[in-house]
C-alpha cells in the first residue's frame, strides 16, 4: 500500500478510469480454474506473499483445494475463533482490521478521518429503511487478503430484509478509504437487515476491486448482478421458510478482500471503551455489548 499521502491520493485516483467489473470478473475466471497450473502456483504465491496462516485453516494443505477461491473462503478448524462468552456481547462479525467505530451523527457514519457517508445511501437510497439507525452504532472491519473472509453474525438474529445495491468496486483499503468520498456508499454491496432481542441490526457487505462474488447463507451468490438496478427481497417472520442465525454463525462471504460494516439503532449497543481505529480484530471477539430495552 502506497506510504505516503500523495502516492495515496494518486492510488485512489488512478481507480475512478479502471473497469472495475470487467477486471473483478477476469480474476473470477482464474480464483475458479482448477487447472493444476493455475491453481497450485497461485494459492502458493497468495501464502507467501501475504503471510497466511494454514495452521488455523480447517484444511491446512494449500493442495487439497480443488481451487484458488476455494482456498480463499476456506473454513477454520473448530475452535479456532471462540465467539464472545457475554450474553449481551456483540461478536465482531470477521477478522480484519477496525476500521471505524462510533455513533451515526443523524444518519450519517464515518468512512476516515474528514470524511462520512449516508446510513441511506449504504442501504439502498431508502431513508425508511435507514431512519430505525439514526444516532445509532456502527463498526466497520476492513478485510485484507490475508484475513479470513467469512462473515458471521454480531448477534443472534431473524432475517427480515436483504438488498443489493449494484455500484463500483473500488479498493477499500485506507488509502482508497481515505481519498475517495462515499467510497463504501458508492461500491456494490449486499445489505442485510435483522430482527434481534435489540431491535433492528444490519449487517452490510460492501464488495470491492477484485471482489467477484459476495455469497449469504440464505441466497447463495449474490453478485454480480444481472442488472443495475438495487433488489429487495423479503424474508419471513416465523415458519419453515424464515431465516434463523444464532450468534456467531456465518451468514456471508467474500471472494477477496473487502469490509463489513454493522448497523445498531440508537441506544441499543455500546462499543467497548478500549477499542480504537486502527486496530486488528478477530471474528468472534466481544466488540460491545447489546441493551435490550425500549
């Protein structure tokens, strides 16, 4: 990643002319070939370019995977990620770096420093759907290519709603982050909104340059689109076709990197006092704690 700001500025400005869609779905045909030329050298390469540990993986041989995407959203042996004892804990929802954290300013969130975005332009352009997040919490965990990359769930939940916003894919490292207005209101993403014992929570998918899927339990994968125009489907509240997760279950995943960003309607959870920008989390560790009332 570039060190200084000017070679950041000049990183995320050189994305704006990039096809971004047509680049994510070159590198989707090669993360699927299972050609033994093309997968072995790469998922070889990603190990030690970027330091992944196989230790934790629940298949730690880089040769059992049938291919490279395979090997990207690999699962970890059990144990590996315990999920927050608390029982109003909030479980971080992936293992990354935090990026943000905090309260909405009405409805807006931080994206970096000086910079923020809409709670509505993140969901699809629908101020109802953002109003129940007004002056509410929100965490944001960005996702590099060495990190785990399933998403799970903060708390326990039933699905009410899932939205996908077609858009960009810019990188959403901190230099792109840092430098592009509106970046994770701008990219394509997969918004999903929870009933919990709390109140409403949403849980958002923001895909990125490279990114050539972003998959969910309920609905498999969702991207790339087959039109540009933002979807909503409807879940049910209760029966054989309601969507049910429990805390720390998965409820998505990336093929390469991207964020995760989670939404809590105001004064319904409080983040931990030592946690700060910038610091590594790890899927499962306590992030806060949920209050139930109202």
């Amino acid at each position: 990643m570039p060190n200084s700001d000017i070679a950041r500025r000049l990183f995320a400005w050189a994305q704006y002319p990039l096809p971004h869609h047509a680049l994510s779905r070159l590198v989707g045909l090669a993360t699927r070939s299972r050609r033994s030329w093309v997968r072995g050298p790469l998922i070889r390469w990603f190990v030690r370019r970027y330091g992944v540990d196989l230790g934790e993986a629940a298949e730690p041989d880089p040769a059992a995977y049938a291919d490279f995407q395979a090997f990207f959203t690999r699962a970890l042996r059990p144990g590996a990620r315990p999920v927050c004892g608390q029982e109003d804990g909030i479980a971080c929802p992936a293992d990354g770096t935090l990026s943000q954290l905090g309260t909405l300013e009405g409805g807006r969130l931080v994206q970096a420093k000086g910079r923020t975005f809409g709670a509505a332009a993140l969901l699809g352009g629908s101020e109802e759907r953002a109003a129940p997040f007004r002056d509410g919490a929100f965490a944001t965990v960005y996702l590099a290519p060495r990190d785990y990359h399933r998403v799970h769930m903060p708390v326990a939940g039933t699905l009410r709603e899932m939205v996908h916003v077609p858009g960009r894919a810019f990188s959403v490292n901190p230099a792109t982050t840092a430098h592009v207005p509106g970046l994770f209101a701008r990219n394509e993403r997969v918004a999903a909104i929870f009933d919990t014992a709390a109140g409403p929570m949403a849980v958002v998918l923001v895909g990125a340059m490279l990114v050539a899927t972003i998959d969910t339990r309920w609905a498999g994968t969702v991207t790339p689109p087959a039109g540009r125009r933002v979807q909503r489907w409807a879940y049910p509240e209760g029966g054989s076709t309601a969507v049910v997760l429990g805390r720390g279950e998965e409820m998505g995943r990336f093929n390469l990197g991207s964020t995760a960003i989670v939404l809590f309607a105001r004064e319904r959870a409080a983040w931990d006092a030592g946690l700060t920008p910038g610091q590594p989390v790890r899927m499962g560790q306590c992030l806060g704690r949920l209050d139930g009332r109202g």
